[in-house]
C-alpha cells in the first residue's frame, strides 16, 4: 500500500515537457504541506524535439488552468489540426491522405447506430475520404493560413478540432515560468543516485550538491532512463519486432509555402520517413529511419536531395521502440522518455504522457492518496494497454502498399501483432468501431484515437473494402438506408450521379 496522504516532498528528475508537466500535475493534486521539488540536469539539457501535439494536450492545460492563448503565444505555436501523410502508397507525385482531428457536431459524426457510423460507412463505400467530408476541410486543403484557421474552427460546424505545433525549448521554457509561479522548486543539479529502503522505496536522491528526502519519486530523466531503467532495472516490452525504426536525425528548415501547413506532414522516405512540423518561424523536421537499411551519411544526404537545401543535423537519436511494462513501482513512477518511446508517426509521445498523468491523478485522488498495490497493478496495466493501441496504430500505417525499396519490402513482411491482425481482419467484413478500440484505452481514460482515427488511416490505404463498407450499410433497416440515399444526394450529388452513369 502507499499512502501519500502524509506527504512532505514530491522530487520530479527531469526539466524537459514531461518533468514540468508531471510538477505542474502533481502541484494540483498536493495540499501546500507538500513540497514539489524539480531537479534538472544543466549538464544533458533536454531532448529538443517533440514539437506536435493531439487533443488531450488542450484538454489537460486547461484542467492546469493554464489560458490556451497564452499557451500558444509563449510557445511559438501554430495550429495543429491533424496529419498529412504523403508517398506511403506508390511515392507518386499527389500520393497523399489526411488524418484529421475529427469533432462531433456535424451529420456524419453525431450519428451514430448500433455501435458505428452509418454515414462514415457509406463515405467509405464510395470512396470518400471522411477527411474531406469535413465541412473546414477546405482551409486546409487550400493551405490557409493561421486567421483562416481560427475563423473557420470558431464555426462549431467546421467538424475539425485543433491541437498546437509548438516549439520544444519554448514549451519547456514556458510550463517552467508556470510552475514557479505556482510554488515548485527548482534545482539545477545532476541526480547520482537513488537510495531505496529494503521493501524497494526510494528514499532519497543523490545530487551533485546533497542528499534530498523523498516521499514520491516522478522519473522524467528522459532518454538517460535513471530510476526504473538504471537504478530498478525494470522489464522493457520492445516493440522492435513489429516497427523497424531506430534512428532520428532532426533538423529545422524554413517553410516550404507562404503559409505554414496546418497539419504534421509525414513524407515516407527510402528507410523510413521525414517528419515536418511547421510553427509560426521555421519547420521542425527530422528523419526517421531503420539502421538496417541507411546510414546517417546517407539519410542525411537523401534529405537534403528530398528539401533541396543543405540541412544542419544537431545529432542522431538511437531508440529502440518500445516501454517499460511497470511504470509506477512502489513510490516512483517513471513517465514520458523516461517512461518509453516509438517513433513520432502520430506524435503520440507526449498524449502518452499526458494521458498516464491524467490516470495517475484519477486513482490517486479516487484512492483518497491511500493506494493498494492491486490498483497500482491495475494502472500498470492500462498504461500497457494504452501502448498496445498506439504500437498496433502505428504498424497499420506499415500496412501500405508501397515497396520500391528494400526497406519497405521488409516492411511487408514484418509481422503483424496478433491484436491488429485480428482487427485487419474484421475490416475486411465492416469498418473499425469504438467497440475495436475502447479494450486499449480502458475506462475512463479518453482514447487518443477515436474509432474514426483508425477509419482515416485505413480506408485511403486500401484497408478496409468496398464491400466491407456496404456490409454495414446493408445491416441498417430500411428506413436509415433511405436517411443514407437522401444524405448522399443532398451532400455528394456528382458522386452518386457519376455512379449512376
Ligand atoms: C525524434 C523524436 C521526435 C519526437 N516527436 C514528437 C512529436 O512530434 N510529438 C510528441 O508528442 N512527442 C515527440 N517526441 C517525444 C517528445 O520529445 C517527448 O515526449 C517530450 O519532449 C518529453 O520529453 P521528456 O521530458 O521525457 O525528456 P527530455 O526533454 O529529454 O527531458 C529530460 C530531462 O531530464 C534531465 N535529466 C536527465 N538525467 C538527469 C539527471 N541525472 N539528473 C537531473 N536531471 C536529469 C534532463 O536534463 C532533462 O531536463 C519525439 C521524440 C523524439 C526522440
């Protein structure tokens, strides 16, 4: 059991989004009996990427009580209304589908019928993308810019919701000036060590300067994983046998357009792909890619061939994809870098960290700060589920068809994860649903990738038939197949007519 009703002093390692973050969260939840103590390394720095957002990233700054607005100001940011990904088909000029931050409030969404969406069923069916079903699509499409944005996302029919690309330095920068106002202390220092009591609870942390007491340990020490990797030696679940990738080279680079894009652009590559995230001043960019199949030299001097410009590569980032299977242990627990990581496809690193934050918060508050090792256990295992989904979302988006290089040949037979191939499989029938996705992010944590997510990435992959579609139409009793025909004539006229011909 651990009861931490008594708490004195909460030390979070680690001053990069996650550490700050985690204080600014734990600072909520702690009475002011209760120190919250940030240690952050002047020697290591943070990592410096990780620059997109999803929607529980506007949803947990405003359960901080920290203005969105001034969120973005501080940060640099720009709007982030979803993702474009671009050449995992053919790699032909034009080859490229969008996953949009859906909203609900508009027709195809809101209506909703034994357990799926009729009318994303019947987009699907013919053809189109739900993506451009949005009515705010257009400004996206036409590449507007951020006043665009902002008037067309004020029109609550717009069906679009947006996140924020923002600018690493900056964020941390910016949630550190937060937490000091709220009263978390921070030491610039280097932790050593970590001493643990024979039943395995820290006790206290070693720095370059003095010993510090502690009542919670938070590791957010990022890639140098220094209590539940080096000190606890925790059990890693890889997930290197079902997604290639290993290596990051990031770079910035100035935006290619007037306008910068409103969405992440994700450009599939020889061994991989290159990531853009435009901000208000400059692109953050990075290539990821499978060490087996190119060397730095040579990614390095494809990007460059890709952009047209020489690029200044800061360093190159070694993963292996993956998370730890126990990320809270007694009084620690470990999150964001610190915690996991694989590759940034769909930005879901810090949502990850966010939503273990968000569930951290609820059991321990549920739990009235007195938390039995069966529910710690329990958390645990939600967090595992939680990395299954983002793991079997990412390898669907391998499940391409392009095969032009040997990379993505092995891509082609590297194997399916029993959870996505069973999901694959029921596409063939119907499309994917709530009741597919609701057993990774189990209740009540909100899912990072609705449903329809996954409907917006398999569909324009060739993932989910014609037929499959039209199996859920023909489930509906007459009288919705009729609210179906007359929404397709009143909405998509040339489409039902060029059918008809
Ligand atoms: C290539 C790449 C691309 C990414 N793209 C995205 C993206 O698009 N979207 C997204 O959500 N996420 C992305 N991420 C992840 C994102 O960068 C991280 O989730 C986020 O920045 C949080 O990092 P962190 O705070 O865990 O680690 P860091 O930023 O590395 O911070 C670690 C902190 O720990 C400190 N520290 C380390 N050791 C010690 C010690 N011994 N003593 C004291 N302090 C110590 C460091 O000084 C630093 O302050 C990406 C990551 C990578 C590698």
């Amino acid at each position: 059991m651990l009861n931490l009703n008594g708490a004195k002093r909460i030390v979070v390692v680690g001053g990069g989004t996650a550490g700050w973050f985690a204080a600014l969260t734990l600072r909520s939840m702690f009475g002011p009996q209760a120190e919250v103590v940030v240690l952050e390394s002047p020697r290591i720095g943070i990592v410096g990427v990780g620059e997109g957002g999803l929607l529980n990233l506007v949803d947990s700054l405003k359960q901080l009580n920290i203005p969105v607005d001034e969120f973005a100001r501080e940060t640099g940011a720009a709007y982030k209304l979803g993702f474009l990904y671009e050449g995992w088909r053919d790699g032909s000029e034009g080859d490229a589908y969008y996953h949009m931050f859906v909203d609900s409030g508009i027709e195809e969404i809101e209506w909703k019928q034994y357990g799926f969406y009729p009318l994303v069923s019947t987009l699907t069916h013919f053809g189109i993308e739900l993506s451009q079903a949005l009515p705010g699509f257009q400004v996206i499409a036409k590449q507007g810019s951020q006043e665009d944005a902002r008037r067309m996302l004020a029109d609550p029919a717009c069906g679009i919701r947006p996140s924020w690309h923002f600018d690493s330095q900056r964020i941390a920068a910016y949630l550190k000036r937060v937490a000091l106002s709220r009263g978390i202390v921070h030491k610039l220092t280097e932790v050593s060590s970590v001493q643990f009591d024979e039943t395995r609870r820290a006790t206290a942390v070693q720095t370059t300067d003095e010993s510090i007491a502690v009542d919670f340990l938070v590791d957010a020490s990022g890639l140098s994983r220094l209590v539940v990797g080096k000190a606890l030696q925790g059990e890693w679940q890889s997930f290197s046998d079902y997604l290639l990738l290993d290596r990051a080279i990031p770079f910035h680079m100035p935006h290619p357009k007037a306008n910068p894009y409103l969405v992440t652009r994700a450009i599939a590559m020889s061994a991989g792909w290159v990531w853009q995230i435009p901000l208000l001043e400059r692109v953050g960019a990075g290539y990821v890619f499978s060490s087996r199949h190119i060397d730095e030299d040579a990614a390095v001097a494809e990007i460059e061939r890709r952009i047209g410009m020489p690029i200044e590569p800061s360093r190159t980032l070694h993963f292996e994809p993956g998370h730890f299977k126990e990320v809270w242990q007694r009084n620690v627990m470990t999150i964001g870098l610190a915690s996991g990581f694989v590759e940034p496809l769909e930005a879901t690193s810090i949502g990850q960290m966010l939503e273990q934050l968000r569930n951290f918060r609820r059991v321990v508050l549920e739990s009235g700060g007195v938390v039995s090792e069966e529910v710690i256990g329990r958390f645990n295992e939600s967090n595992a589920r939680y990395w299954l989904g983002i793991r079997d979302f990412l390898r669907m988006h391998y499940d391409c068809p392009r095969r032009d290089t040997p990379f993505w040949r092995d891509v082609a037979q590297t194997p399916l994860p029993d959870s996505w191939r069973a999901l694959k499989a029921c596409m063939q029938q119907r499309l994917p649903r709530p009741i597919d996705t609701e057993g990774y992010y189990s209740h009540p944590w909100t899912s990072m990738f609705h449903s329809l997510s996954w409907v917006m990435v398999a569909a324009p992959l060739g993932l989910i038939s014609r037929e499959a579609a039209f199996n859920d139409m023909q489930r509906l009793p007459a009288d919705t197949r009729q609210r179906i025909a007359d929404y397709m004539f009143r909405k998509w006229p040339h489409v039902v007519s060029r059918l008809r011909r």
